[in-house]
C-alpha cells in the first residue's frame, strides 16, 4: 500500500480500519522509529534536535536516502556510522514499517523511517539543511513511457535538492538504465552541479551495495553509480 495523499501532513489511513492492511497497527506502534503524516509537520529545520533527543548528542550529519526500501543499504550506514543521522524515505506503507523495526531491532538511535513522497521536500527540510542525499535505483519508468513525467530526478526537484543541501554536501545517485543515467547527468552538468571523480572522505567515499546492485551485477549488467556537490551560489 503506497501513500495518495496531496498534502505530506495529512493522516492518509486515520479512517481505515486496522484489519485492512496488516501493517497499518505497526506503523501507529509508538515503539517504532517512524514518522508520518501530522508527525512530520513540524520537522523541517528541527531534524538535528529531533536526533539530538535520541542519539543524546548532536549528530555530526543529517543523510537522507530517498526511496530506502526495506532498508538493507541505510541499515548499514547508520551503524557504521553512529554519530550521523539518518533518515529513510519511502511511500510503501511495508517498506517503512519493515525499515523502522529493523533499525528497533539492530538498536539504531540514529536512524529514522519516514512514509513520504520526495516530492514534499520544500516542506520536510530547511534550506541547507541536509548533508547528503542518496537515490539508490529508482524506477526509471523505462517501459513506461508516457509516465515519464513520474520520474523523480528532474530538473526542476534536482534544483530544489540544491536548495535543501550544504553547499558543501553530496548527492550520490545510482541506477542500472543507462537512458536515465544520461537525462540525469545531463540535468545536473546543466544545472552546474559539480561531480565529485572519486569521494576520498565522508560517507560518499565508501562502498555499500544494495540486493538490487549485487542482481544487477551477477547478471552481467551495467550498473551507474555517481557523486555531486550543489552549485556555487553566487554571490
């Protein structure tokens, strides 16, 4: 079950009965790292102390990974890295539910799964507030061609991504559909994004594979993988 509603701080299941959908009761469990609806509302520009509550220090970073799936690749960075804060993105009700009991399990303070769409972001962040986002094989809509326009890395959110991140920050982009690939690089080289060759420090410069990555690859395809910084503001 995916989200529909327009506005991210709408309860999207308040009038749906709890027998519908087995994962509605764990996703109102108040024992579970999640966020949705009128929880998120008043997020944006407080994400460091929301973590500061739970982690019981400032996190040295704030990491979002928009569509984290059942949380293989997040799970592992949060616990590498335990004084940075991370947060899950994704608009599957499972998925989310799935994320948050395993980072309860794992005992992960610094780890919280959120249910949203991306599109939302102007509304769930400050402006530089982020200092990394990660878009790890997002569906391409390949065969789709007429949903085109549902692809999530456009130029006008990746102008918006800009917006939401440190100057000085990261956005490390992966797919395994070269056509997307190209649009998206061609977007960002417009945009005056700036590519980083290879990370040598910070998250970025480490490697970490996902279940679709490693299938990808023991299938003999192609996989993309890249690292940007926002554009200089001028001054």
């Amino acid at each position: 079950m995916s989200i529909r509603a327009q506005d991210p701080f709408v309860d999207s299941f308040a009038t749906m009965r709890e027998d519908v959908n087995a994962f509605l009761p764990l996703i109102r469990d108040a024992e579970l790292p999640i966020l949705y609806g009128p929880k998120l509302a008043p997020m944006s520009g407080h994400w460091r102390s929301f973590f500061q509550e739970k982690m019981l220090e400032p996190p040295e970073n704030l990491i979002l990974e928009i569509g984290s799936h059942y949380g293989e690749v997040i799970l592992k960075m949060a616990a590498d890295e335990p004084k940075t804060a991370f947060i899950g993105m994704d608009i599957t009700l499972k998925r989310v539910v799935k994320l948050a009991q395993k980072a309860k399990e794992f005992g992960l303070k610094n780890l919280i799964s959120i249910l949203c769409n991306a599109k939302f972001l102007d509304v769930l962040f400050a402006s530089h507030e982020l200092d990394a986002v990660l878009v790890f094989f997002p569906d391409p809509w390949a065969k789709k061609k007429r949903y085109h326009k549902n692809r999530l890395l456009k130029p006008e959110f990746l102008a918006l991504l800009a917006q939401k991140l440190k100057p000085d920050a990261c956005f490390w982009f992966k797919t395994d559909w070269e056509p997307y690939n190209a649009d998206v690089m061609e977007a960002l080289t417009a945009a005056r994004w700036r590519q980083v060759e290879q990370p040598m420090t910070g998250l970025c410069s480490k490697v970490y594979t996902s279940r679709f990555e490693r299938l990808f690859k023991a299938q003999g395809l192609t996989t993309y993988a890249s690292v940007w910084m926002p554009p200089r503001v001028l001054s």
